[in-house]
C-alpha cells in the first residue's frame, strides 16, 4: 500500500476521531450544564418549599396566637360584664326591696306618731322619719357605689358606644333616686298631709325614670352583647 493512502487514512480517522471527540464533549458539556441546571433548580425549588413551609407554619403559629388572644378577650369581657349586670340587678333588687319591704314600717311608725296630738311627738316622729329615709337613701348609695365601681372597670376596655350608654344609665339612675329621695322628704311635711296631691309631679317624673332606666339598660346589654361576638 503506497505510504500516501496510509498516510490519508490515518488522517482522515484522526480528523474523524476528532470530530467525534468535539461533538462528544459538546454534548457531554451540555449534559453536564444542564445536569447542573436541573440541580440549581431542585435547590431554588426545595428553597421556596422550605420558606413556604416556615411561612405557612408562622401564619399558622399566628392564628393561633390571635385565636388564644381573642379568646382571652371574649372571656374578660363576658366576665366583667356578667359581673357588671349582677351588680346592677342587685342594685335594682335593693331599690325595690327598701321601698317596698322597708319603707312601709317607717312610713306607719311615722304617722303613729305624726297623727298625735302633741307637737313635741309628732316633730319627734317627723325628725326619726327623716332619719331612717336618710339610713334608706345611704343604704342605696353604699349600692350604687359598688356598680359605680365596676363600671369604672368597664369603661377601661368599653368602645365608644357603651361608654355613652352607661352615660345614660347613669344619669337615668341618678334622676331616679334624686327623684325618690326628693318625694320622700315631701312625704314627712305638713303640706303632703294637707295635700296628697303635691306628690304627683313626682310620681309622673319616677314613672319616666323608671322607663328611662329600663330603656338605657336593655340598650346597655344588647351593645355589649353586640361587641362580644364582634371579638
């Protein structure tokens, strides 16, 4: 064989064998590069899953702190307004238990003594009455101080609307027992005797009280209760 054609051989297989060499490690070169991408992206992907995870796990430990949080809210609330209602129905029971358990006895051993005919017995009977209207009135204001007490409380955590409600009821409470007080002062003069009547304007003005206390509590209680499932 000529030296030549095997001089020709042996370059064309080196020149094929190259040519090879080039395609194969081209393509070995992107297999790796993408090798390499497919594992730059497994890692960014296994990252967001990690952040979504702690995300999701900080969202949850959130939730669950702003449930234990409002739950704690609910209960306060409810307790210290159970408390405050307690308070103010007792208060109320009391009203009517001293006018109409107490006063009664006061009032009879007032005129036992005011119907007499001896001046010093029936001023006697007239300065012991206002004694034990002044013990009744004291007795009530020993009990209001106590809902007064517990709705300074309240108006710590109160919205806007029950701090003007409890306003109300106040004020409705204070005519009230002004207005009671008032019409058992007049109830030991020597006009109310001659003259029943002068106690009407009285007894008009406690029937509007009355209602105004009711309305203002009734309202009281339905915006509390309102504010309670709104937590």
């Amino acid at each position: 064989m000529n030296i030549d054609v095997i001089v020709n051989i042996i370059a064309f297989g080196a020149g094929a064998l190259s040519i090879y060499l080039t395609a194969y490690l081209k393509v070995k070169g992107k297999n790796k590069a993408l090798i390499e991408d497919n594992h730059k992206l497994e890692e960014e992907k296994q990252k967001v899953i990690a952040k979504y995870r702690a995300e999701t796990e900080e969202i949850k430990k959130q939730h669950s702190l702003d449930i234990e949080k409002r739950k704690y809210q609910y209960e306060d609330r409810r307790a210290q307004f159970s408390k405050y209602f307690s308070l103010l129905d007792e208060f109320h029971g009391k009203c009517n238990s001293i006018f109409l358990e107490k006063l009664q006895p006061i009032m009879t051993e007032f005129l036992s003594g005011y119907l007499e005919e001896d001046e010093s017995v029936k001023n006697q009977a007239i300065v012991k009455y206002n004694q034990d209207v002044q013990a009744l009135v004291f007795e009530l204001n020993e009990e209001h101080l106590k809902v007064k007490s517990e709705q300074n409380s309240i108006r710590l955590i109160a919205s806007s609307e029950v701090d003007d409600l409890l306003d109300k009821l106040e004020v409705a409470v204070k005519n009230a027992t002004d207005c009671s007080t008032e019409m058992l002062r007049v109830m030991s003069t020597a006009e109310f005797w001659a003259d029943q009547s002068i106690i009407a304007p009285y007894q008009e003005k406690l029937i509007i009280y009355g209602h105004e206390v009711k309305n203002s509590h009734n309202a009281l209680k339905e915006q509390m209760k309102l504010e309670l499932n709104e937590i």
